[in-house]
C-alpha cells in the first residue's frame, strides 16, 4: 500500500492517511460493522472498552485471511455521541500502534443517532488488502 497525504491539503487530524493506494493484485476484505458485544454476549457501559471488542473482533477476522492489523488499508468508525470519540480514537491508536505513519490506514468517522440496541456505543468496520 502507498500512503497518499498531499501536502497542498491540510494535514490528518489523527493517526490516519487521507488515502490509500493499493497495489494492482492484492486480496481485498471488508469486515461487517463490529459492535461492543464480548463474546460472553456483555456489553461494556464505556466507549473505549466497546472498541476493543470492535478492534478484537476485526482482528479475529483478518487472521481468518492470515491479515492483521498491519493489512489494512481504511477504517470506518461510528459513533453515538462526539463523547465517545475519544475511547474510540485511543482503541484505534492502539489497534493500530505497530504501523509505521507511512502506512496508516485512511479513515471515517461518523456520529450516528443509534444502533439497534441502545448500549451500543460504538461500531468499526475495515477494508483490508494484501498479496
């Protein structure tokens, strides 16, 4: 993957490229929305631990592709109150710590109204690329 930030726009306001290329015959995965829910089927109250789940979940699906967190290539975030982007950004950061900024993903965030339970604070899907 290229990372694309001109310098002629303002620069990312976190820990994201502005684009991403990728290269002619790579593998493409594109996760479902992931939401707060553990496993166990709890759902934490605090927005940070409800991307880690997210994040975990997104992880567990890109080794089923033999990817990882280094494989992918955009992030789209949701969430339910300007409130809980902070959580959301630390657990990406942390999703993410092991990338070089060169080859950080591009990124979208969204506030939404809700989701179809009212605990859910906060959803993230990926797109994921590699050889």
């Amino acid at each position: 993957m290229r990372s694309l930030t001109p310098t002629s726009i303002a620069p990312p306001f976190a820990r994201y490229v502005h684009g991403v290329e990728i290269p002619a015959g790579h593998r493409l995965v594109r996760t479902s929305g992931q939401l707060g829910l553990a496993g166990d089927g709890s759902v934490p109250a605090d927005p940070f631990e409800q991307a880690q789940i997210c994040f975990a979940n997104i992880a567990a699906i890109l080794a089923e592709a033999g990817m990882s967190a280094k494989s992918v290539c955009h992030v789209t975030a949701y969430v339910t109150d300007r409130a809980h982007m902070q959580g959301y950004m630390k657990a990406r950061d942390l999703f993410l710590a092991d990338l070089a900024e060169d080859t950080l993903p591009s990124s979208t965030l969204l506030i939404v109204s809700g989701f179809t339970r009212p605990e859910f604070k906060v959803e993230v899907e990926v797109w994921a690329t590699a050889p």
